[in-house]
C-alpha cells in the first residue's frame, strides 16, 4: 500500500478560536474617559505655577489654611491652570517637605484676564483668573507713559469684567496733567498718584480689601516697588530703566498671588511680570468702544452698522470732535480709537 493512501492523520486540527495572541503589556485594559468623582477633593487657590508645579494655598481663611505644591492630572494637560483659579486638589496635600498633591479640577471662573501676542493672534494666553480688579500702573517718566497701552489694558479689563484703577508713579520726575487728562471720559476709573516720599499705600490699600486685584504695567514703571510697600514680605525684585532705550528691564519673571493684609481686612495682590505689549486679538471688537465710555455716549447717535473710521458717512463721534464738542483731548481719543478698531477691521 502506498504512503499516500494511509488515511491515518495525526495531525491535530485548528480553527480561528484556537487562536492565541500574546496581550499588549502597555494596553492590556481598554482606556476610559471615565474618571473618579475625586468626592474627597479639597479647593485650594492658585498662588503660582513654576515649571508644571503648583503652589497652592489649602483650607483659605479657614483653620487649616497651609501651602502645598502640586501637580495637574493628566485629564488636565490640555486645559490652563493660572494664577487665582481655584482648583480641586487630592493625594497628600499637607504641604509636608516632599509631598506633592494633585489638581484633578478647576472650579468655575468668574473672570479671565488673556491677551495675545499681537492683535491678529487668535491664541490665547491666560494671565489670570477670578481677579476682579486691575490696577495698571504707569509712570509719569522714565521712561515716558503710552496711553494707548494703557487704553489696551482698559480694554481687556472691561472685555474680561474687570473694574480697572489706575496709579502714575515717579511723579516728582514730571506732571502728570497731560497724560491724565486722555482718560478724563472713562467712567469709574480712579486714579492714583505717587513720587518719591509720597506713595500712597494707604490709599491703594483701601481698595485692595476684599478684591483680588491684578497688578498690570511696562517693565521700569515701578510695579514691583509698589507691591513691595503693599506687601512687606513680597520681596519682588526691583530693576531699572535704560537710559539709552528709555526701557525698563524685566525683573518678576512669574505670575504670582501676594496676600494684602492691613487693620481693614485682607485681599489679594497678583503681581505679573512687566510688558511692553498688550495684543488683543482675543477681544470681541464689539466690546472696544466700551473702554471709550465718554465716546460711546456720543455714538448712540451714529447711524446703524458705523465703523467709527475716517470716512464713514454720519459718524457723531467724529462730528462731534470736529465741531469741538469733546474738548481738547477728544482728536486724540477719537484718534485712538479708530487706530484699535481699524485693527479688526
């Protein structure tokens, strides 16, 4: 008989369920968006962010009350976490040497302070969140004030909800008259001044109890000098200007949350670092003319749908400066204006 004949198979026989894989030690378990509750999470506010750790403050006001540090969750890497949010911590959060909490959440904000590179950028960067003023501060020189930096900074307060106050430092140096008087029509702004031997701590101080107030200005302005002398125990590092550029130089590289202390009550100082541009490429352009308040009375006159540009047809803000009805300052407002909202055009 021939080999091939022999109907003896030995051979075992196999089908598709026979088959085993080998299971991916890096994904043996299929991912979830499904995340834990976290119901023991504690709220901690934000006092400043260094190179992805987070200096928290734990139990504010209450008895408790301590720093911690921690780290954000990896369900958080895609969302900001700034300076004055009020986030959700878990994980050790006693503030011992060597431990390190975890944020798990951000709590609802009631304000966010972004700008952007430049007014074309739709990036985003946030500054800070749940402040409720901003207190911009300028120098009267040394070097020289920008109103339109300033009308920058009214700008993204206002867009953002946020009352502004406004301090000219080194006042001895020159009067501040003129450069005041571009802000005459802005409604509810108050101001501020110092020089040399005369700060007014006391004054500003009065209106920092019970806010959480942002400390905007050009680098070489004074900011850090002021919040020095509002905060003792701030030790924010002083620099000074360029006589050559008429340029301040950099000194506080980080956001950062100062608690404001006097007999009154208590606040929040957030100091951020100097800059000499304010883009607002975030801004809805609607919002713009609300920054020019005085202005805005007038263009409730304007006819449906106007730019407020040279040459639009029947602009009232723009009759109203040429025939003098907005005072000396009213070319120059007017002027600033149409330069933000020719931006967006």
């Amino acid at each position: 008989m021939s080999w091939l004949d022999d109907t003896v198979d030995d051979e075992p026989e196999f089908d598709e369920s026979d088959v085993r894989v080998r299971p991916n030690p890096k994904a043996n378990r299929p991912r979830t968006k499904r995340r834990p509750p976290h119901a023991d999470a504690r709220i901690a506010r934000v006092l400043g962010v260094d190179r992805g750790r987070y200096t928290v403050l734990v139990d504010e006001e209450g008895p408790d009350e301590h720093v911690a540090l921690a780290s954000r969750a990896r369900e958080l890497r895609k969302q900001p976490i700034v300076t004055g949010d009020r986030a959700r911590v878990v994980g050790d959060s006693s503030g011992d040497e060597g431990t390190l909490a975890r944020i798990v959440g951000i709590e609802e904000r009631t304000s966010l302070l972004r700008r952007s590179a430049d007014d074309t950028d739709q990036v985003e960067r946030v500054v800070v969140a749940n402040a409720d003023q901003m207190l911009i501060v300028v120098a009267a020189a040394d070097p020289q004030p920008r109103p339109r930096l300033v009308d920058r900074y009214l700008i993204a307060a206002l867009d953002a909800g946020i009352h502004p106050l406004l301090v000219v430092t080194k006042t001895d140096l020159a009067d501040p008259t003129g450069f005041l008087s571009h802000f005459e029509g802005v409604d509810d702004l108050t101001v501020f001044t110092s020089g040399t031997g005369r700060m007014p701590v006391d004054e500003i101080g009065r209106h920092l109890v019970g806010h959480s107030t942002v400390f905007v200005g050009h680098s070489g302005v004074g900011k850090s000098t002021l919040v020095n002398a509002l905060v003792p125990s701030a030790e924010r590092a002083t620099g000074h200007v360029n006589e050559v550029t008429g340029r301040g130089r950099h000194t506080s590289s980080s956001t950062v949350s100062l608690r404001y202390v006097d007999d009154e009550g208590r606040g929040w100082v957030i100091d951020t670092p100097g800059v000499r541009s304010f883009g607002l490429g975030h801004v809805d352009p609607a919002n713009i003319l609300k920054a020019f308040s005085d202005l805005a009375v007038v263009a409730e006159d304007c006819p449906r749908g106007c730019t407020h540009l040279p040459g639009a047809p029947d602009c009232a803000i723009i009759e109203a400066v040429a025939g003098g009805c907005l005072g000396d300052r009213g070319a120059a407002r007017l002027d600033s204006l149409q330069r933000l909202l020719a931006t967006f055009a």
